[in-house]
C-alpha cells in the first residue's frame, strides 16, 4: 500500500465498516432480546391468567376466564398451547390443539415461571412457560360451603407460544439494520473518498509546482504559504535543497566560465606563434624559437590541467593517498628545482631551512604538488631580488611546514582569499599568468584531504603560507589539530 | 604605423610584436596597465592593441581615460571575456574593433589594418599615387606593373607618405610612426631612408615622387608635378 490515499481510505472504511459491524451486532442482540423479552412476558402473564383461572375438581379441572383478562390472551399473536399435570405427572387437561402430543413438563413457582424454547410436535419454534401452582377446588355446586383454598394440591401448567411471528419480525428488523448498516457505509467510504482526495490536493499542487522547475534554471521555490501546515516543512525542506543546489551550480558555472578564460589566453598565445613564424619563410633558428615559446605554453596549460584534474579528483573523492615514508628537506629541494631557473632570472635567493631529520609518512605525489605550487606562487609574487625560505617542525605527530616569500603586497582581508579558486591578487590580472589561482587552492585541498589545513598570512611584506598536517596517516583531524589552530611558529 | 600593444601574456606579447612589426608596423609593448595609459597620452599612435585584464590598470579604465582627454587614437580591444555585454562595454567605452581571444594572428592584423585606414579615413586598401600602387594589405608596391621590393623600413615610410599623400609631412612625424626609427640613434636616418626609398621607387630621367620642402619636411605628390 504505496499509496497514503489507498492507505487512508482502506484505513477510514475499514475502521468505519468495522465500527458499524459492531454496532449492528449490539442492536440488533438489543432488539431480539428485547422482543424476546416481551414474547416472554405475555407468556408469563397468561400463564399467571391460565393459573388463575383453574379451578380443579377430582380428575376434573375447569378454566373460568374472566372476561376481564381475555383480552390480554387474545392479543397474543401466534397459537397458544397449553397442559395441565397433577403432581404425580398425569395430564389432568391439554388444549385441542395439542391433539396426541404433549409439551415437555417443566416448572417454575408462580411469582419466576421458568422459560424455555422447544420444538412443537410440528417442526415450528416456540417458546413455554412452566409453573406449579396451587389450584382452588371447584366448590360443589351448592353456593354456601366454602371450598378449602389454600389446600395441598397443586397443579403444573406449560404454556407454549410458537415463535413464527416472533423469528419474522426479528428476520424483518434484521434485513433493516443491514439494509440502513450499507447505506451509512456507502455514504460514509463516498465521503471518505472525496475528502481525502481534498485533503491530498495540496500534494498534487506542489508535485505540479515541482515538475515545472527546469535543471538549468533552480532560481525557482515552491509557494509555501498557502499550504496545509503538514506539508510546508516538506515543501521549506525542498526550497531549501533548490537553494543550496543553485548555489552550487552557479559555483560550477563560474568555475567552467574561469577555466573558459583561463584556456583562451595560452591558446591566443599558441594561435599567434604559429601563425607569425608560418607568415612567412624563417631560418631553421626562428622556427625553432617558435616551437619553443609553444611548448612553454602548452607546458604551462598542461599544469593547469593537472591542477585542474587533481582538484576535481580530490573532489569526487576520487583520490587515493598512496603513503610512504618521505624526507620532508628532500621533496622541497625536488620542488624547488623547476622553480630555480625563473628565481634565478629574477635574481631570487632561496633557502630550504627544513631540518635534515625531518620526515613523514605521507603521499608523495601529493605533497609534491603541494610543494610546487607554493613555489612556483612565491617567485612569482616576490619582488626582484627578493627572498623564498621553508622551514619546518614535528611537534606532537603534527607537521608544520612555512613557505614564506618577501614583497608582498597583500592586505590582511586579501589574504583569507588567496585559496580561492582562480582567486588573483590583482583583480584585473586574470588573463595574466597560469600558475595563479588554482594553485593554493590546490594546496588547502589536498592539506584537508590530508587530514590538515593550509593558512596564510601577510606581515610586514612577508607572504607567509603555513601547513599543518599529522606526521602519520589518519583519516580524520586528530584531537591536537583544533587546539593547535593558532600556528605556534617553528622555533 | 604607430602602434601600442597593451597585453601582459608574455608568450602572446612576443608573437604579436613580432608579427606586427614584420608587417611594417612600429610597435611600443606594455604589460602593465599605468604604464600604458601613460605611453598612449604622451604619443601619438595610429592604432592601440588593448587587453582588458591588466595588472596596474585595467584595460577599460584606460580606454575612458585617453577619450576623457581627447586621444584619438583608434583602439582594437583583444580579450578572453566574449559576452556580448562585455563586448558592448568595450565599445561603449569608446573601442574602435573588439576582437575576442583565441584569434588568428592574420585576422589581428587585417583589423589593425582596417583601423589604420580608418584614421586616415580611407577605404581603399589600394593607394594609387601618379605611377605608384601601393596595395596596403599585401603591402606590395608596383610601379607601371613591375614590382618595386621594398625593406620593411622602406614599405613603412612609402605607406606612411603615401597615406598622408598631398600633404608635406614632417621629420618628427616620420620618425614618430615609421617603423622603430626611434630605436635608431642616428640623427638623419628618416633622410638616409628617404634617399633609399628615393632610389628605388623612382625612374631616371622623371623627376622624383618625393619632393623635400626645405625646413618643413617631405611630400609624396598626389600628381606628378
């Protein structure tokens, strides 16, 4: 039962045909005993008449009905049997009716005739009272001698009523109740029917709403004001995941834009080469110069691309840390070293200050771009003949490593930005070089995936890049990372 | 022609200099925004090569403050930002051509071409002058169909005399827009050209296309005299 209208309605008419199952069960219990009870009760009275009415002379016994009580006899439907036994069980009187048969001998006292049902000698149902009573003797005929009442003879009467009548009114009054019983049932499931129908519109609504949402326009939400309160946190919910969704999207979107961007410049500048040295005839030197400049820049969108790819890995969780024991001194100098001709160009000194004992067990490959991404950012932003240092320290199984660089020119609230991606110093500066603006963000991406952080800070001219991580692989912060937040500098 | 390319890509810097100065053009270089607002105030260049995202000054900025103070120079804008909003701002903001990154080099030149003609409001590439056709684009010069070869240097100066045809055109002019004359420290070296431009456009026994004006200068006659 999927569906919350079937679920409601076989929920709303089950309990309703039930709760009328059992309130026809009890009236109609109600209605039989009480016209049982009725039937009962004539029985008894004319018995109580019949009793009264007997008067008993030898074997012979007389019935004088009062004119008075007849019409309470004759207003009892059905036919009316009656016997009378003498104590030592022989039937002093029977009605005609009764031809050769006999009713069963029962009896009650006077005051609680005993009841109970029997079959008639012809098939029908009935129902007999039986009771012993004291007879008065039939005086002789004479007026004056008082008969002796109150004497010790008694009599048994059984007066029985067949119950046709009383089976048919019953069956009557029973084909009613289930005649009103499904008539109330039908009304009730078609009301039952149309209002959840009503209630569950609201739902329809907002599924219709949805529908009109389109993946490449999330800027829509659903109208939650005029909704049934059950359905609006449904509904806030639902705004809510729209919201965050659109807000991712529109992160994409700029980011596909950036990358857009970033590409067009290199490629302009591989379209331009090319297309100088081919206008016209050149020596085998300039061609070669050409093919040089483009694989300089082919080289350096290939970085771009790595970037690129390793950040979207890093994303989707993709990524795998291979982890082996590594010389932290070491993999600077390795970094280092596609840096060294550019700072040496810029007349840029460089001092890797990382103790030789110094190591971890991390991912090579991911510290290395870590590393040169750092560099790489630091001789392109320190001033001419500027200074690059490292240092490092193990404290408490936490790595710290600063890559520092002098000339720089950040304010304190540009900082916070440089690991945005395609974030540049200079907002104009976006066509300008490769490296920047994927790299640090590339940075702090694999110190988080690292179970690290990456911060920045710019003081007195000096663009200072800090890295924490564990000294040992582990898959979540360990507890010493949030205290340690506050970068206690490498002594 | 005197032109100013404004672009801070290194690699594209050097392709497009060279490219445009093979193709006779004297081109200044600028990769940072304040330096070039300032190259293109203090001279005056024919067409200016502008990027947009510059370091220093955006190339916008600059735009707006060289048509604030009245340059007239013709602006091709060359940048990655393609949308059409971004394009109507740049001209809007008083670009001549706005030419959208990745580009070929030859359709750069052809537009920079284009501009040059504009400033001197014509639309023919062909110059025709008495004898001489200059075909501008393919930077070909024939006198009565024979093909006159002509060096980088002397196709600058003809084109620049030739543009300016009718009208006498000073030494600084000359020095000022032909072909990086300015980086050639001799003091006579627009007469030195003159001579050798002298000697291959014109025939014996005529009299000379270029006529010196005594203290003011040079002067290619529309029709011979």
């Amino acid at each position: 039962m999927r569906s919350l209208r079937t679920r409601l309605l076989v929920g709303m008419i089950g309990s309703f045909a039930l709760l009328l199952v059992a309130f026809g069960l009890v009236i109609d219990a109600l209605i039989e005993y009480t016209l049982v009870r009725e039937f009962d009760f004539y029985l008894e009275t004319v018995a109580r008449t019949l009793a009264a009415a007997a008067e008993a002379g030898g074997d012979q016994m007389e019935v004088r009905l009062v004119p008075e009580v007849l019409p309470d006899i004759q207003q009892v439907e059905g036919e009316l049997f009656s016997q009378y036994w003498n104590d030592d069980g022989t039937t002093l009187a029977k009605s005609r009716n009764l031809a050769d048969h006999s009713l069963p001998r029962f009896s009650g006292e006077v005051r609680h005739p005993q009841v109970q049902p029997l079959v008639l000698p012809d098939g029908r149902g009935a129902r007999a009272a039986g009771m012993r009573f004291p007879v008065r003797h039939s005086a002789p005929s004479s007026e004056g001698s008082r008969p002796s009442s109150g004497g010790d003879e008694y009599l048994t009467l059984v007066v029985a009523r067949d119950t046709t009548d009383l089976e048919s009114h019953v069956r009557q009054l029973r084909w009613l109740l289930l005649a009103a019983g499904a008539a109330t049932m039908t009304v009730g499931a078609v009301v039952s029917v149309v209002v959840i129908r009503r209630s569950l519109r609201p739902l329809h609504d907002v599924a219709a709403d949805i529908a009109t949402i389109k993946e490449d326009d999330l800027s829509m939400r659903i109208p939650s004001a005029t909704l049934p309160e059950e359905i609006v946190p449904l509904v806030q919910r639902l705004n809510e995941l729209l919201h965050r969704l659109d807000e991712a999207f529109a992160r994409e979107r700029s980011l596909t834009a950036d990358i857009a961007h970033e590409l067009r410049t290199p490629v302009a500048g591989i379209l331009s080469a090319a297309g100088v040295t081919l206008s016209a005839d050149r020596t085998p030197g300039d061609y070669r110069e050409a093919l040089e400049d483009v694989r300089k820049i082919a080289r350096q969108m290939r970085s771009m691309i790595d970037n690129l790819l390793t950040l979207a890995r890093l994303d989707s969780q993709e990524g795998q840390f291979q982890f082996e024991p590594i010389v932290l001194r070491d993999i600077v100098d390795a970094c280092w070293r596609g840096s060294r001709e550019e700072a040496i160009a810029r007349g840029l000194t460089f001092e890797n200050e990382v103790p030789d004992d110094l190591s971890c067990t991390s991912d090579r490959h991911a510290l290395s771009i870590v590393f040169v991404n750092l560099l790489e950012n630091a001789v392109q932003y320190t001033n001419e003949g500027g200074r690059i240092w490292v240092t490092a320290c193990k404290t408490d199984g936490v790595i710290q490593v600063e890559v520092a660089n002098t000339g720089c020119q950040l304010a304190a609230q540009e900082v916070a930005r440089v690991f945005d991606r395609f974030w540049r110093a200079d907002p104009s500066r976006k066509d300008a070089s490769l490296h920047v603006g994927l790299g640090l963000a590339l940075v702090r991406r694999i110190m988080t995936a690292l179970g690290g952080q990456a911060t920045a800070t710019s003081e007195d001219g000096v663009f200072r890049v800090s890295l924490r991580y564990p000294s040992e692989p582990v898959f979540s912060p360990p507890d010493g990372m949030a205290d340690a937040r506050n970068d206690a500098s490498c002594g | 022609m005197r032109l100013l390319l404004v672009e801070d890509y290194p690699p594209l810097q050097k392709s497009v200099v060279k490219g445009l100065r093979e193709a006779g053009f004297a081109v200044d270089v600028m990769g940072d925004g304040k330096e070039a607002l300032w190259y293109a105030e203090s001279n005056q260049y024919d067409v200016i090569v502008l990027d947009l995202m510059l370091p220093g000054l955006d190339g916008l900025s600059i735009l707006r403050r060289l048509r604030a103070g009245g340059r007239e120079s013709h602006v091709l804008i060359i940048t990655a930002k393609d949308a059409v909003a971004d394009r109507v701002a740049g001209l809007n903001a008083g670009a001549d051509d706005y030419l959208v990154k990745p580009f070929e080099f030859e359709e750069l030149l052809a537009r920079v071409q284009a501009l040059v003609r504009r400033s001197y409001h014509r639309k023919n590439p062909i110059i025709e002058i008495g004898p001489l056709s200059i075909d501008t684009a393919a930077q070909r010069v024939v006198r009565a169909d024979d093909e006159i070869r002509l060096t980088a240097r002397e196709y600058a100066l003809l084109e620049y005399l030739a543009v300016r045809a009718g009208e006498v055109v000073s030494r600084t002019d000359i020095w000022e827009h032909v072909y990086d004359f300015r980086s050639d420290a001799t003091s006579n070296v627009v007469d030195v050209y003159i001579g050798h431009l002298r000697r291959k456009i014109d025939r014996e026994g005529e009299p000379s296309l270029i006529e010196a004006v005594r203290g003011r200068g040079y002067i290619l006659r529309k029709e011979p005299a």
